[in-house]
C-alpha cells in the first residue's frame, strides 16, 4: 500500500479568514478551471485522517479547516493556498458519512480533489458542499507532490505544468457544474428555486 502522504513542508500557522468557506475559484467561472499546488497522498484515506472525530462538534467551515489532516499532516493547514489540489490513490473518503471532511478540505482552501476512486458518500457529500472532484487511474501514479497543476472541470483536463504532462479524467456533468458553481447544493437550490426531487441523483 503507499504510504499515506508524500513529502511534508513547515510553516507558521496562518489565520483563516471566514471567507475561505466559498473559496471562490468556481463560483461565476464559466469556464470551470483552477491552478494550484498538489498536496499527495495515497490509498484508503478515510473521513476520520481528513478531519478527527474529536474535532465534529465544530461547526464553522473556518473553524474546521484548522484541523483538516491535523493527526497526520498537520503542515497542510500551514501551507496551503486557496485552489491547491490533493492527488490520492482508490477509495479516497472511505468511512464515516460525515459531510465535515469535504468541508474541511474546501474550507482549508483545497480547490479540489483527484484520486483513482471515491467513496460513494464522500463523493455525493463533496458535490454537495461545493468541492468539485475527478477520477482518474492514471494521474494520481504520474503526478508528484509539489507539482503545479491546471484543471479543466468542463472537459476533465488534467494539465502537470511543472512537468509538461497531460491527462484526461471523466468530465464534470453539466447539472454538477451548475451545482460547484452556486457553492453547494443548497445555494444551487436556492438560485434555481427548485425542489431538490427534480435534480438528478449524484
């Protein structure tokens, strides 16, 4: 199995502004694309590494985002920018339900995730709260921590800059676009003033 991260960098810690809830990146973007950093880990990284259980009775995204990966890897809240993006192996997500782990990493400023495979919950979840998401069974074995990524959620475009290599993963539905775009579920609900019954199933 590979090891759970890869690489680790220090830091001071950083505040975390109240903002960082709704990075931003996607809402009103068209054309569906982000830049960012890549943070790496490896296979079956489960709800309870991305955001301790001691730690659910937080309810602020910006409150949570200071324990994202606070066991395992706690030089990520110090580091990251607002659009990187975690790379991880199969089943990323796996167990507990909680919607606070996609929470965390969009409120810590992750612009989203790649990974070989989901979790079924993490992935509705993720979509839910507004973190746009890709599977791919080819990025995750090529990309390296560190490296300097572009995302095209439209066309499912992954572009290593820093290393000049190109991939393709399974592109974004429109409806779900539509859903990252509003910033969640809820908010797309609201704009659209539609019953939730009336949107396809995730």
């Amino acid at each position: 199995m590979p090891p759970f991260f890869e690489g680790a960098q220090g830091g001071s810690i950083k505040e975390f502004p109240k903002d960082l809830l709704d990075p931003g990146c996607l809402e009103g973007n068209k054309g569906m694309k982000i830049e960012g950093r890549v943070w790496k880990f490896g296979d079956h990284v489960d709800t309870d590494l991305i955001i301790p259980a001691r730690y659910l009775n937080v309810s602020e995204g910006h409150e949570l985002a200071k324990y994202c990966f606070a066991d395992v890897r706690p030089d990520l809240v110090k580091e990251v920018q607002v659009g990187d993006i975690a790379v991880a192996g199969v089943n990323f997500g796996c167990g507990s339900s909680r919607e606070q782990a996609p929470l965390a990493l969009k409120a810590a400023g992750i612009g989203a995730v790649i990974a070989k495979s989901f979790a079924r919950i993490f992935y509705r979840n993720a979509f839910n709260i507004g973190l746009p998401i890709l599977e791919s069974e080819e990025a995750p074995e090529q990309i390296k921590e560190g490296d300097r990524v572009s995302l095209d959620f439209s066309t499912g475009a992954i572009v290593v800059i820093s290393g000049d290599k190109h991939f393709l993963a399974r592109p974004i539905p429109d409806f779900m676009r539509a859903i990252l775009r509003a910033g969640g579920l809820v908010k797309y609900l609201k704009k659209s003033q539609s019953a939730a019954g009336d949107l396809p199933a995730l």
